[in-house]
C-alpha cells in the first residue's frame, strides 16, 4: 500500500550548510528575519512554505547544522536563489561556509498543519533531519519507490508522536562538491518530549522501522541532525 495518491509532489530548493555567525545569527528565527525579504520576493513564492530550522548545538561535526527550504518553480529560478542566499548569509566564493544546495522533488505523508505563532523559541517544535544515501544496490527510481510506496505507510503507524512527515527526493545537487545525496527525510515534532518519547510506539515499532530503512538507505553514509522548527514564522498564510 502506498501513500494517498492525493498526495501532490513539488519542487524546492533545499539548501543544507553551515550557517556563518552562529553567536550572533545562528538559530532559526535570526536567520529567517535576514532571508525572509529574499524569499518572500522569490518568483512563484507567493503560496509556498518557507521553512528554516537549525541545531541547538553550535559546533557539530555534521555536515551541515541549519536547513532552508522553498518552493521553486524550476532549475534555473533555484539556482538563482541557492546564489542569492549564499550570499545574504555572507557565503565567499572561498567556500568558508558549507553550502549544499539542492534542488528536490518534495511529497508529504502527513501534511504540515500550521502551529500558532508564538513569538517563543520555547514553543517551537523539533524538526528531525536525514540527508540519505541509498545502497547499493537500487536504482534511484527504486529508492523512490520503496520510500514512498513501502517505507512512508511504516512510518505514518509506527511515528506516533510524528506530527508531519516530508520526503524530498534529490533531483539535482547544484553546488560542486556537495554529497550526492538521494533524498532527505524531515521529521517533524511539536515538542522534544514527543522526539524523545513517542518516536516509536514500542521495540517492535522500532525493529520494523530500522530493518525496513536498512532496505534502501546507506546508515554509514548518511546523516541525521536534530534542529529547531520556527517554520511558523514564515509560512504562508494558509500553508500547510
């Protein structure tokens, strides 16, 4: 059984980096009050989720700590955005910061459905993200499939405190020397307490999840950071 076949996919530049400044910018809200005249004006963004989100932790050795995410409506408008936002946060063509942009085929499981703004970092929820690779053996084309077909109906039963579910399959990585990665799954919570105790509804819950990821991701390769979720502040009105 597969996933709804209601559920729609579109694209968005997903940008995964290092962000500059953390002692000054570096959480969430910081950053998306400097990129969010940038993308509010982005061609096609109009009806579109923004969301960023970033570590608690100010050093990691995880390639990447803060997440960027919006809706494109093509190659080339992405490419223009990844550019313009490299340089709002103060990205050099030296590469100091590490930049990972890439341009993904994004699907929800279980659609987002706006939180209250609050104001209050306190209140924010808890975004879970996994930049994947596949193994070796399945295509891309398989890696989709069994992710979205098999794999997505696993986690909707066995992610009980999973308030939102996106997968984001990688259609092009646009910046050199980026990991190519296959796909990235965002995990969202509305509080640590539902990450920390209702990830799985038991044991059994967790073995079946992992034996089935064991299926069709790399778990050496690949990566999970934990960030904070202030998507609320810039979502469209009306997003979900």
């Amino acid at each position: 059984m597969g996933v709804d076949e209601q559920v729609t996919e579109e694209l968005e530049l997903m940008l995964l980096l290092k962000a500059p400044g953390r002692a000054d910018n570096g959480d969430s809200e910081a950053i998306g009050r400097r990129l969010a005249p940038l993308l509010q004006g982005s061609p096609g963004s109009s009806d579109q989720r923004v969301l960023v989100a970033t570590s608690d932790q100010t050093a990691t050795p995880d390639p990447f700590d803060t997440l960027v995410s919006v809706g494109v409506e093509d190659e080339h408008q992405a490419r223009n955005l990844a550019q313009a936002i490299r340089a709002k946060l103060g990205d050099g063509p030296d590469g100091a910061t590490d930049l990972h942009a890439l341009l993904v085929r994004s699907r929800w499981p279980k659609p987002r459905v706006q939180r209250p703004e609050s104001g209050s970092r306190a209140d924010a929820g808890v975004v879970m993200v996994s930049a994947m690779h596949r193994i070796a053996e399945p295509t891309q084309e398989q890696f989709d499939h069994h992710w979205r077909d098999r794999h997505a109906p696993l986690a909707l039963e066995h992610h009980p405190g999973m308030a939102a579910y996106q997968q984001n399959v990688v259609e092009q990585v646009l910046t050199p020397n980026s990991p190519a990665w296959d796909g990235v799954a965002v995990l969202y919570f509305d509080n640590p307490d539902d990450l920390a105790n209702r990830l799985y509804n038991d044991e059994e819950s967790q073995r079946i999840i992992m034996d089935d990821v064991a299926r069709f991701v790399d778990l050496e390769r690949s990566t999970t950071v934990i960030m904070t979720d202030n998507v609320a502040a810039y979502a469209r009105p009306g997003a979900s």
